[in-house]
C-alpha cells in the first residue's frame, strides 16, 4: 500500500503525461482529470520530534563513535538530510564565517556511490553555525586531517546512519520515531 503523498505525486506525473499527449499527439482527452483526483497533497501522519533532552540523550549514546556523533549533530542542529549529509566536504565549510554550503547529496544508484544535485534547486543554501558545533567540526576535522578538501567527510551508507540511529535509540530508550533524519 503506497502513502496518500506518493500517490499523489504519481498522480500528477500521469496527468503531466496525458495532457501533453492531448496537446501533441491527439490524445481526445487526459484519462487522469475524467478518473479524478487520487492521493493527497498533505500526509496525515503526525510527525513527532524529539524534546531538546532526548536529542541528548540520544547523543550521549553515540558519542563512542566519532563519525556517528559528528553526523548526528549537524543532522539534528542543521535540519539537512542524510543525503546532503553523506555528500558534505571539507570544501562546504567556512569556519571563519561560520556557515556550511550545501550543493550536493549522495545517492546510491545501482550499488553505485553517486554525487548528485540537492533535492530541489531551493535546498542549494547556505546555513550559518552555531559556535559549539563550529568547535565541534574543527575537531571532527583534525581527525580526519588527512582526508582531501573535496573528499567526502562521512563516507558511511545509509544503512550505516539507520543502524546507528536504532543503536543510539536503544542504548538511550528514546522514543523510537523521530524526523531529524530524513
């Protein structure tokens, strides 16, 4: 069963595709407005978001690995996704005027690591730091000094970051669903 959301989307592709057949190729009509509508612009599904403390719970629980603490808190404190994440350099980050750029996101397709576009033209942004996790990077990044100025920093998959996520969730007894890694 496909979410309400997804539906929709597929929805609106189709509907994109028929009305260009009507308008080229003959097509007397778009099969998608004669059916209706399906899905929804809006999911239903309240989203629930872990309280500042159990964010900090969470973290104490990871903390044992570097590239796990390091990952979580920009996921957690910068709102990015994994994907833009996973892509970040040396290179995106500009400690004197506390921001990082984000430009690019990983994907994996056909078992293959790919660098690619951010999701939409919008997510190309730049996000300006806090100081702590300034400090925090510029830690990260003397222990990981001999990595290149474009070499990715968290070269972990995603499966990695969920498997710590559940690690993290169970060593702190967190409630499990959160949104901060999407």
């Amino acid at each position: 069963m496909y979410k309400p959301t997804y539906l929709k989307s597929i929805h609106a592709q189709l509907s994109c595709m028929f009305n260009h057949a009507v308008k080229y190729y003959g097509l007397r009509q778009n099969p998608c407005k004669v059916t209706g509508r399906i899905g929804k612009q809006k999911s239903d599904e309240e989203v629930e978001f872990w309280t500042k403390d159990e964010y900090l719970q969470f973290i104490e629980a990871v903390k044992d690995k570097d590239i796990s603490f390091y990952a979580f808190e920009i996921l957690y404190w910068t709102g990015i996704r994994l994907g833009e994440l996973r892509a970040l350099t040396k290179g995106d980050f500009d400690f004197d005027k506390k921001t990082m750029r984000i430009c690019k996101s990983a994907q994996r397709i056909n078992g293959e690591e790919v660098i690619t576009d951010p999701k939409t033209p919008k997510s190309k942004r730049t996000i300006m730091l806090p100081d702590f996790l300034i400090r925090e990077l510029q830690d990260y990044f003397l222990k990981i000094e001999y990595f290149s100025e474009n070499e990715q920093i968290f070269p972990k998959c995603k499966t990695y970051f969920n498997k710590e996520m559940e690690r993290g969730i169970k060593k702190s007894g967190v409630k499990k669903k959160s949104s901060f890694m999407h």
